[in-house]
C-alpha cells in the first residue's frame, strides 16, 4: 500500500456511489469497457487491486477463469458476494448493452468464472512468493486505479514491472489509471512514464490514451493496452492464494 494516499471512499462508499445506481457516462468507464472488447477470448485473466468491480469489467471480456487480487478484504467480500447473486446492477445493466451481451444469463456466467480471491498487496514491491498465480502463466493482467496510488515513478516502475511478469509471452494487459484533483502522495502520471515503463517490461504498447473526465475527484484518466512480446528477464514468483 502507499499510506501517505487518501483514497476517495472506504470499500462500503465506493460500492454504493459507483455501482448502486445509473451507468455515469463522462467519468472513463464507458472508454475502459471499449477497450476491454478489444481483447480475444482468454484462459485466465487476473484482475489486480481489482476492489468490488471485477464483474463490470468482466462484461466486456471472454475470460474462462477469474483471480481477482486485492488488499483489503472488505472489498473482496463485496466482489465474491456480488458474484455468487449473479444478479446485474442497473450500472452492470447498461454495460451489457454497451458490450452488445445478452442479457441476465450472460452476466451469470461472467460471474461464474470469478475462481478465486487472492488477499495481496499489489503496491508492495515484491510480491510475496508462495502458492497461487506463477510468473509467466495468465493471459491478461489489467489494473484499474491501483498504479495512480504508487507514490512515485521509481515506485511506478517497480509495481508495474511486477505486475507484469505474470504475463504468458503474447498475453495481453490492459489499465487505467485516474489523475485525482488532490494528487498528494501519488505519482504523476505522464505518457513518457508509461511508455518507458513499458518498454523496461517487455509490454508492446498497441494503445495509450489520456481522456479528460467530469468527476469531482478526478480530472483525467490514462488508459493503456499492451501485449507482451517476451518476458524480461527476472527470478520466478507466485501470488499467495485465498480460496473463495
């Protein structure tokens, strides 16, 4: 975690003001799910500091398997409880028409392919090596709003190198990360930064975007896709596993 970041909303907030009521166009969203709609059908896909939101973006993907990673336990029990109802929310709903799916039955099985929970901090510069997710083994990573809360580019580069590796040569990554109006303690985010971050990690940058936004705590969203060529060189490593 980067504790000097104040984060816009505790778990419990965040939920009901994103995901509780209407689609809110204008904020990324909709850009982000475009974006996802890009990506072939995959094995396994890994969502990190993926919060309470996996199921959203699942919409937009043909993903068979879901590790969704995050540090705070509160948010995950939100994400799995969400799942298991298999029930879409008006914001989910407006997404499924977005992405051109089928309806309810659809969004069940996109909630049926959340496999398992992993309690990590995805911000820590090495990830602890134990049971779970190998290095080299998934076929899309993606990141929502987790690498704006690095504390700096060194900090940046680190995180994203690491959350990279976990790439197959040819898996695919997408991210987005927020510009907030209060940026104290963040990193800041610049096309230069992505595009040499991602060059030290192998990543073939296909698109990188900078939207600007209406939302009162953020300004801008960088949205990036990249694949990966070749995994750089770098010591083995797995994710700690928590089961459902």
């Amino acid at each position: 975690m980067n504790p000097g970041v104040t984060v816009v909303a505790d778990a419990d907030e965040y939920w009901e003001r994103y995901y509780s009521g209407q689609f809110r166009f204008g904020l990324g969203t909709e850009n982000i799910l475009a974006v996802l709609g890009l990506i072939p059908p995959v094995d396994l896909w890994t969502d990190l500091g993926c919060g309470s939101e996996s199921m959203l973006w699942a919409i937009a993907l043909r993903a068979r398997r879901l590790i969704a990673v995050d540090i705070d336990q509160r948010r995950l029990k939100i994400l799995r409880q969400f799942a298991r109802s298999g029930q879409p929310r008006e914001v989910h709903a407006t997404a499924l028409q977005l992405c051109d799916r089928t309806g309810p039955y659809d969004f069940r099985m996109r909630c049926r392919s959340l496999a398992a929970l992993v309690r990590a901090d995805c911000l820590a510069e090495d990830l602890p090596a134990s049971s779970g997710l190998i290095s080299r083994s998934v076929a899309l990573v993606t990141q929502f709003g987790l690498l704006g809360l690095c504390r700096d580019d060194s900090h940046f580069t680190t995180c994203f190198r690491t959350a990279h590796r976990l790439l197959a040569p040819g898996g695919w990554a997408v991210g987005a990360n927020w510009l907030a109006h209060d940026a104290s303690g963040r990193v800041e985010l610049t096309e230069q930064l992505y595009r040499e971050t991602a060059r030290q990690t192998g990543l073939r940058l296909l698109l990188l975007k900078r939207a600007e936004i209406a939302d009162p705590d953020f300004a801008a969203v960088w949205i990036y896709l990249g694949r990966m060529a070749s995994c750089p060189p770098a010591a083995p490593y797995s994710l700690p596993h928590q089961a459902n």
